[in-house]
C-alpha cells in the first residue's frame, strides 16, 4: 500500500518535471521568437516613420496623386506587416506562462481535495 502510494507520487512528479521542461524548451523558443519580432517590428516602425516623412514632403510637392498613393500604399504594408508582427509577439507571450504546468497542477489540486474528501464506502453501507 504504502510502496504503491510512493510510487504514484514517483510517476507524478516524473510526469511534472518532464511536462515543466518541455514547457520551459517552449518557452525559451517563444522568448527568442519575440526577441527577433520585436526586432523587426522596432525595424519595420522606424521605416514606417521614414515613409511617413516621405509621404508629407510629396504629398507637399506632388502635383498629381500618383506618386503619393504609390508611397501610401507601400506605408500601408509596412503598417500591416508590424501589426502580424505584434499579433506574433502577443501569441509566443502566451507561453512564458507555463499554461499546461498551471492546468495539470491545478487539476491534480482539485482530484486531491476531491479523493480526500470521499472516504471508502464498506460492503455494509450499500
């Protein structure tokens, strides 16, 4: 009984360290993939801000629209493509938190306080 019970806790705390690794792996590999997002998307703004400079001094001397929707669209894309990048940042943050590690040992809380709460019924009782 006592060895079953030692094991149980063994074989749940193997399966704990095994799932914090792989969450910690994951979440190593999601902090780099910010860093380098970040990276591009600070990229992308300060050439969105150099567009955006570009795009005032046509828009000043441009007679005709041609040149500045050409220049508006391309600031438009750059816009968008920092925003995937954002949109990428807020997804790979989700996993600095460890979701699964939190799920699995809140689950484990409850069925504890659950199975200590129900005591074993005799033959008798039914």
């Amino acid at each position: 009984m006592l060895g079953e019970f030692i094991q149980q806790i063994r074989t749940q705390f193997r399966q704990q360290l095994q799932l914090l690794t792989l969450e910690t792996q994951r979440a190593a590999e999601s902090l780099v993939a910010m860093c380098i997002l970040g990276f591009f998307a600070a990229l992308l703004l300060l050439s969105t801000w150099v567009l955006s400079l570009q795009l005032l001094w046509l828009g000043l001397q441009a007679i005709g629209l041609l040149p500045w929707q050409g220049l508006l669209l391309l600031w438009l894309l750059q816009l968008l493509a920092m925003l995937v990048c954002v949109r990428l940042i807020r997804y790979h943050s989700r996993f600095l938190r460890f979701p699964a590690t939190i799920e699995s040992l809140s689950v484990t809380e409850v069925e504890t306080a659950t199975s200590s709460s129900q005591e074993p019924r005799s033959s008798n009782d039914v």
